[in-house]
C-alpha cells in the first residue's frame, strides 16, 4: 500500500540512527518484504513526535492488521484518519485490516465513513465492491468495481477484481470484454501480457468461493500503489 524500494531504509537509518524518515524508510522496507515482526520494531523506534504522524500511523495499522492484532491496528488507522479525514487510504486500509479481521461490516462501514469525504475515491469504491462480494450483493459489488476501475484504470488490480467476480457468477462476455480492455491498456503502457482468467467457476458464489475472492483482492491490496 506504501511503496518504497526495499533496499533504501537500512542505509539511511545507519547514515543518521536518529531521523524519523529514515526509521519510517526501515519500516517500510521491511514490510514490503512481508517481515512484519522487523518492520514493527524498526516503526516504533521513531520519535514520539514522528510516531504521531499520519503516514507513520497508517503504516502502524497496516503492520498490526497483517500481525492480526486488530485492536491496535483499527487504533493506528483512527488517528491518521484523524488527521487527514480527507485521505481515501486511511478508510481503505482500515476496511481492509477489518477484512483480515473477518469483519465485514464493519469494514463497510468505514468505507462509507471516506464516501462522505472522498465521494470519488476509486480505492473506496474498489473496497464496497469487495464488501458487497462478500455480503452476497453480487449486483451492487458490480456497480462498485466498475466505478473503481473508471477512476483507477491505471491499475491493473481494477480490472483483475472486476473480472473475478465475472468469471466467479458465470458472466462469460464481460469477463473477456474486461480481460480485453485490461490488455489493450497493458499495451499501450508496455507491459507485460495479461494472463486470461480463470475457468468459470458458479453462477451462485458459494461462501468457500466469497472467501476465496476476499483473499486475491487482499493480495492485490498489497500491490496497490
């Protein structure tokens, strides 16, 4: 969710121990490499003055909720909502850590929270899309990720969410017509082939299938930039 190259936090923290931004760097780098327990310890040795700022705390949350400690993540995220109440990723990555959590609805109800706020955040609507999969409102979960991926087409997770839950329902057209747009945009920015869906599945989601979907979109939260 914090991208930064992972190569640059533990040069910076030996040039200067006592820099925030450079303890905050470790901490990064360290949790895009999945080491959370090291990237914990490296974000609390900030300041008490640099452990109070929201990117510091949203990395906190984000940190806690992949430990599974709930609590203290949800915690984190409230005080960087706090003091950037308009900032789409702090909802976000609060609904997410809920998520991780098992808890739906409450996951949909900070995203509604950063609806007020951000009415055209791709990221939230990208999150109630995710929601509404879970909760079994197939249509609506739809007409979320669609909105997402019209705000966020420069990320390829928009449309990768958008054709599982197409290929999950049995929806052979739109599945191909988003694999299709998926590639034509991959083309023009040169990248790498799209792979093709998966074979289609139900046109009923089952519960096992509903949490299958929450576990790809989670890790295509992760690569989120």
């Amino acid at each position: 969710m914090l991208p930064r190259a992972a190569t640059q936090g533990a040069p910076a923290v030996r040039a200067d121990p006592t820099s925030d931004d450079a303890k905050y760097n470790l901490a990064n780098s360290y949790f895009q490499l999945r080491d959370y327990g090291r990237a914990l310890e490296a974000v609390l040795r900030c300041s008490r003055e640099g452990e109070q700022d929201g990117a510091t705390q949203s990395l906190l949350g984000d940190i806690y909720a992949h430990l599974g400690r709930t609590s203290e993540s949800e915690g984190a995220f409230e005080k960087a909502i706090a003091k950037n109440p308009d900032n789409d990723q702090g909802y976000l990555l609060l609904a997410l850590a809920e998520l991780r959590a098992g808890n739906a609805a409450a996951a949909g109800q900070a995203l509604q929270r950063g609806l007020q706020h951000t009415p055209d955040s791709g990221a939230i609507l990208w999150g109630l899309g995710d929601v509404c999969v879970l909760e079994g409102a197939d249509d609506r979960a739809e007409s979320y990720l669609r909105r997402a991926l019209d705000l966020m087409p420069e990320w390829r997770g928009s449309y990768q969410t958008l054709e599982m839950l197409y290929v999950q329902t049995g929806q052979v057209q739109k599945a191909k017509e988003t694999l299709d747009l998926e590639a034509r945009v991959s083309r023009e920015k040169g990248r790498l082939p799209v792979a093709p869906p998966e074979p289609l599945k139900s046109h009923v989601l089952s519960a096992e299938a509903r949490r299958e979907f929450l576990q790809k979109a989670l890790t295509l939260a992760d690569d989120m930039e």
